[in-house]
C-alpha cells in the first residue's frame, strides 16, 4: 500500500515538474518573439540561446519568402519574365555578398561594444555601418539603374526581351540600398540582442510585398498594370518601409541600441574597420556562390534532368537549413557579446552549446532526407527521372548534416569574434581547392557521373568541419581585437 502510495506521489511530482518546464518553455519562447531584456553575457546558456535563436530562425524563412514570392507571381507572366528575373537575382548576387559581408562586420563590432556595456560606441559603430552601405549602394544604383538593359543582353538575353523586361532589373540594382540597409539595420539589432525587432521588419516588409506583388503585377483594383516591374517595385516598397521602421526604433529610446546626434558623426577610422572585416565575410559569400556555379557547370554535362534534380535537392536543402543558420547567428551574438565583457570561457562555451544543439537539429532532419529522400522531391516535381536523381543527390549529401551542423557555428562563431579571415580560407580551401577538383576528377575523369559531384560536396563540407574545429580548439579567435 505505502509503495504503492510513493509511485503515485512520485509520478504526480514528475508530472508536475514537466508541466512547469513546458509553461516556462512556452514563456520564453513568446518572451523571445516579442522581445528581451534578458542580459546575454550572464545567466543560464541554453536560455540565451533559446530567446536569440527562435526569433533568428523566423528572420530567416522571412528572408527566403521574398524570392519565393516574386517568383510565385512572376511566374504568371510566362518564361521570359521568370527567365528575367533568375537573371536578375544572379547579377544580384554581389548586393548580397556586400550586405552579408557589412552585416558580419556589423554583428562583431556592435556585439562587442554590447559586451563591455557600451550602447553609446555600438551606436557610432551602427551610423558608420549604415553610411558605409548606402555608398557602396550608391555606386551599384548608378550602373544598375543606367544599364540595366546592357546587362541582360550580357547575359545572353535577346535585345527585345531585353528592352521589355529590363525595368525589374532597373528597379531591382537602382534600389538595392533597401537591401543593404535592410540587411545592416538587423544585423545591429540582432547583435545587440534585439533578434524580435529583426523579425518582426521582415514580417512588415514581406506582408507588403505580398499585398503589393499581385497589385503592381497584374494592376487589380486602382493600380496600374506593370508586369514584371511591378514585382520589382512592390519588393522595394515593402523593404523600403521596414527600413523605415528600422529607424524609427533606432531613434526611439525604447531599446538597446538608440541614434542620437552625437552618434551621428563620420568616423573613417571606424569605416575602414568594418571594410576589412567586412571584406573576408564578402570573399566568404562570392566563394560559395562561385563553388555552386561550378558545381552546376560540371552537372551540365550529365544532362538536364540531372541539374533539374540537383537544383530541387539544393532547394530543398537550403530551406532545411534556414533554422541552423539562424542558431548559427545567435552563437555569433554570443562570442561577440561574451568577448566584449572579458568572458572568453562563456563565449567558447556558448558555441559548444550551440553546436551540439544545431548537430542534434540537422541530425534529425538528416534522417527523413536519407530514408525518404523521393518523398520531399515529389513536392516540386513529378518527373521520375528527376526524382530519382534529385534524390540521389539529397541522400549522400544529407549523409554530412552531423557535420554541418557543427561546422556552420564555428564558421559564424569566427565571424562573431570578428575574425572574418579564418573562415574565409577554410571556405577558399575547402570550395576551390577541394571541393571543385575533386569533383570534376571523381565525375568526369573517374567515370562516377553525378555521384562524383555529390560526394565531392559531402567531402568538402566534411573537411570544412574539421578544419574549423580545429582552429577553433587553437583558441586564437578569443585574442581578436575588435
């Protein structure tokens, strides 16, 4: 009887006791999304890693639902509109590279001052980020905007199609500051702790552009009808207005980091600062777009139901990773953060952390890619032979996601200490070096066909994981002065 009455005392406790990890669970998380005054450099890990990395990892599906948008509309238009703007996003692509370079330099700079409780410096380090972008926009705006049609007959497009269509490509490099701007603006807020307030400009600029798609396109109601231009205008309208609203909470006072008149100085010490460490995050970025265009150059050869297949699984493979890279970020917070308040063995600890959290994560939905791998592909594509290379390639790459997992927070980790070179040339040895001779030797010169390709990238992003373990182990990235 007394045992019995113990088994059911224990059993309530229990019961209770989950009950109250699972309400606190679900505090946190709405704590997270609505925003934080949670102090990072202190206090339990695996709850700083929670409030920055849920916000985080929406920033990022809002960020990918823009291209998913444009292209769902577009594509009502017929082949040469879509052709358009894949042309587009691919002369796009350095705007990207720059702002991904600028962000990470932003991210390492504002955590740090952050971190030695700072808000003043971080601050002038956001207004010299910000001025640093719109002129590197500028510059970009003029050709873009001037040359647009040029462009696209560059890039193989007819001269009719050409003169048509060129106004997206006009509209998307004369307004690419609102990238830019978009891109640095967050990465502040992110980096200060404020991962909500990111979320929550993507979400306004993506439910404008959504409004605004359909409106512009095909000119329902009191708008004009502006086809293909009017996705490239509504895009920018959205993110034009969320850059609005990222100022109006820099100049509020409501948050950790605010733009007063004394912050609102040229500092060329500080810009040249952010350009060298902002210049490794864009070789980071170019080295990686380049070692797919590779990839795809030698996957031509094979047909294209080969390269239709690789292209979906990478799709599919991108957008499962979406979650990891916004872990990945909050780990960069947290280096930069933690090494600004002289707590190095936090900040180490804080990625491993991290990483375990993120192999775990990818891990899992590794598993569903190798088991079921023709399952996902059949969301895009009903074409058998497409499937079953697509499936191929989604299978052995998935093999590596352990290792991915692991090897993306290091890279950010680097990148949030300010060390942006290191992986730089992991990504230079690891993508040139390795990854595109091997696969061109195991496919073309061995006779393996697509299976050479696709061991090739699990290979390299295998030896990318070890090499950044490595060096990070080594500890140099704690001795970086930023």
């Amino acid at each position: 009887m007394c045992k019995n009455l113990y088994s059911l005392t224990y059993l309530s406790s229990q019961n209770n006791s989950r009950k109250k990890r699972l309400k606190q669970l679900l505090r946190d998380i709405w704590e997270s999304i609505s925003g934080t005054e949670q102090d990072f450099t202190s206090g339990k890990l695996g709850r700083a890693i929670l409030l920055l990395s849920v916000p985080m990892v929406l920033e990022m599906v809002m960020e990918s639902i823009f291209a998913i948008v444009d292209i769902f509309f577009v594509s009502k238009l017929g082949p040469d509109a879509v052709a358009t703007v894949g042309i587009t996003e691919s002369l796009i692509t350095i705007v990207y590279a720059v702002a991904v370079g600028l962000s990470m330099a932003t991210t390492a700079l504002v955590s740090r001052r952050i971190g030695e409780k700072n808000p003043g410096r971080a601050a002038e380090v956001a207004f010299q980020a910000m001025i640093t972008g719109l002129a590197i926009s500028f510059m970009i705006a003029w050709v873009g905007w001037f040359f647009a049609t040029d462009m696209l007959i560059l890039m193989g497009v007819s001269s009719d199609i050409a003169r048509e269509m060129s106004g997206y490509t006009a509209w998307m490099l004369g307004g690419n500051a609102v990238i830019m701007m978009l891109f640095i603006i967050n990465a502040v807020f992110r980096s200060a702790g404020d991962a909500a307030i990111s979320m929550r400009v993507l979400i306004l600029a993506n439910s404008l552009n959504i409004v605004l798609d359909p409106c512009l396109i095909f000119g329902l109601g009191p708008f004009p009808e502006l086809g293909v231009t009017g996705a490239a205008i509504a895009t920018n309208i959205g993110r034009g207005i969320a850059v609005i609203y990222q100022m109006y909470l820099l100049f509020g006072k409501k948050h950790r980091i605010k733009l007063s008149r004394a912050s609102i100085i040229i500092d060329f010490k500080m810009i040249r600062e952010i350009l060298r460490i902002s210049t490794g995050g864009i070789m980071q970025t170019l080295i990686a777009t380049s070692s797919w265009i590779g990839m795809v150059r030698i996957l031509s050869v094979f047909g294209n139901e080969v390269l239709a297949g690789y292209t979906i699984a990478i799709r599919i493979i991108i957008f499962s990773l979406l979650p990891s890279w916004g872990i990945s970020n909050a780990a960069a917070t947290l280096v930069g953060q933690n090494l600004g308040a002289n707590k190095p063995e936090r900040a180490e600890k804080a990625v491993w952390f991290t990483g375990i959290i993120n192999v775990i994560l990818l891990g899992s939905i590794g598993i569903f890619f190798v088991i079921w791998p023709e399952f996902f592909m059949k969301f895009f594509i009903q074409e058998k032979g497409v499937i079953e290379f697509g499936a191929t390639a989604l299978r052995i790459i998935s093999f590596g996601f352990l290792a991915y997992g692991l090897g993306m927070v290091m890279i950010q980790s680097f990148n949030g200490a300010g060390d942006t070179s290191t992986p730089t040339w992991i990504n230079f040895f690891c993508f040139w070096l390795l990854e595109i001779p091997l696969a061109y030797s195991l496919a073309l010169v061995m006779g393996f066909r697509e299976y050479g390709v696709f061991f090739a990238i699990l290979s390299a992003e295998t030896v990318m994981t070890i090499l950044a373990v490595t060096l990070f182990v080594r500890g140099k990235w704690k001795l970086k002065k930023v």
